[in-house]
C-alpha cells in the first residue's frame, strides 16, 4: 500500500468502536482510518467493495484490492461493520454496524441508494418476533449473534418530487 501526498482526513472513532478493534486485535493503521472515515462519514450509507475501493483512491488512498477486501471482511467479523447482500448488483455491501441500543431494530433499505433507516421505534410485538425467532435458534443448539430484519422499497429522497414513489428508482 502506497500513500500519495495528500492531507490527512482527521478520523474520530468512537468508544465502542475502539473496543471491538481491540478485542478483535485489529490496529488503527492509515488503511483501517481511512475506510471507517467512509463509514462513519455516512452512517447510512451502504459501500460495495469497488465503491469503497474507489471512494479511497480519490482521497489519495493507494490501497491494494485484495487488502480492502480482507479489511473490509475483518472489520465485519469483529461487529464493526455489517456485511448484507446486494442481490440486483450480484455483491456484498457494507454498512457501519449500529453502536446504540437500537441495534436490534429493524431497518429500511432503499433500493437506488442503498442507505439504511433504523426503524427504533417499532412496536413490542415486533420486537417480540426477533426474541422468538432468537429463542427457535437457540432450542436447535444454534446461538444467534444478531437478527437483521429489513424492509426494502424505495426512499423519500429517491422518490418522485411530487410525493409518488419513482416507477424506476433514481441511481
């Protein structure tokens, strides 16, 4: 990895944050700044592998692929981020994993974007499936880490001005 001249972008990271990169034994390298700098630029916004990949080099980030990817999948794997599908583009996407309690809510995805929406303030029996389906796991010697629910459409932002949903959804 290469770093070309270029100011560098001042990148706070959380508590929380911090606790899992070093329960996980992941260092804050230049290369683990710069992408949770993405992440936490945008706290809904969703990147693919390319997109990340893209977004650093312009910063000025010349960081080999492979890397990206390894950092990306590490960071996942210790809670950081949240690895999803993208089954129109055939790819993963990542997200910033939620930090406060409203982690186990469920979420609103749009589908041009691909920006999240924590549904906090969904109702008990809602919340209730989530323990249950935790609980079905759990009676066939499975542990459960987490349940992601979400409702895909389409965003106010991506929709048409004048209130409608969009029939083809701005990208």
């Amino acid at each position: 990895m290469a770093i070309r001249p270029s100011p560098k972008e001042p990148v706070t990271v959380p508590a929380e944050i911090q606790t899992r990169l070093e329960a996980a034994g992941l260092r804050r390298t230049l290369a683990t700044r710069a992408v949770l700098g993405l992440f936490l630029a945008n706290p809904q916004g969703t990147l693919s592998h390319a997109q990340a990949l893209a977004s650093l080099q312009t910063r000025g980030l010349d960081i080999n692929r492979v890397t990206l990817y390894r950092l990306l999948e590490r960071l996942a794997a210790c809670g950081v981020l949240q690895r999803q599908t993208d089954d129109d583009a055939r790819t993963w996407r990542f997200r910033l994993s939620d930090l406060g309690d409203d982690g186990a809510a469920p979420r609103f995805e749009c589908d041009a974007c691909h920006r999240q929406f924590r549904l906090a303030g969904a109702s008990e029996p809602t919340r209730a499936v989530a323990d249950e389906l935790m609980r079905t796991l759990a009676g066939m010697g499975h542990r459960g880490l987490r349940l992601d629910m979400a409702v895909h459409g389409t965003c106010a932002d991506c929709a048409d001005p004048s209130g409608n949903p969009a029939t083809e959804p701005h990208r």
